[in-house]
C-alpha cells in the first residue's frame, strides 16, 4: 500500500524531469561571437540634450530627477533669459541644485 502512494507522488516528479532532460539544448555552448562597439566622441555628443533646442517632454524623458514641473521650469526660464551659455546656468533655476545638475551633467550640452 505503501509503495503504491510512493509510486503515485513520484511519477508525476519523474516525468518532469525526463521532459525538461529532453528539452534541453543538445549544445551547451553558444559559439555565436560577440560584437562590442566602443562608443566614439560624435556618438556620446548626438546623445546629448541641447538645453537650447529640447522642449519640456524631451528635458522630461532624458534627465534624471526632472519632472514634469522643472521640465517645464527650464523652457520658461530659456523663453524668459534667452538660450543658455553655459549648463551652470541650470542652477538659476528654482529646485534644481549642484547634485541635480552634477548627475545630468553629462547628458547635457549648449550650443
């Protein structure tokens, strides 16, 4: 009686693992090369945001910590100033501070 329970709580255990064992790839090893590009000076500078030429909803999408609110801060302060000429100059603006500008640096350019 004993081993007729056994029986019925390992069939379904050993039967899953005969299907996964014969699903397996017959190649363990993938010999498909892998191609990694260095990123050149013109590739990172057409990353960048131009803080002259971007509208809120791109400033929005690409900087981190810029909401909907300072997005549109950054475009009001530009339409009121004139285009920025330097990146520093994000610091003019209400809520955004040297960390802020310090992680987004990078990301940013004036032209």
């Amino acid at each position: 009686m004993r081993n007729t329970i056994l029986s019925y709580l390992f069939l379904p255990l050993f039967a899953g693992f005969s299907v996964s064992a014969s699903a397996a790839p017959t190649s363990a090893v993938n010999s498909t090369p892998v191609v990694v590009a260095a990123e050149s000076e013109g590739s990172l500078k057409s990353q960048r945001v131009d803080l002259n030429a971007a509208d809120a909803p791109t400033l929005q999408k690409e900087l981190n910590g810029i909401g909907k609110a300072k997005a549109e801060a950054i475009v009001a302060y530009r339409e009121a100033h004139g285009p920025f000429e330097t990146v520093d100059e994000l610091l003019e603006i209400q809520g955004i501070g040297k960390a802020l500008l310090e992680r987004n640096r990078e990301k940013l350019t004036v032209e």
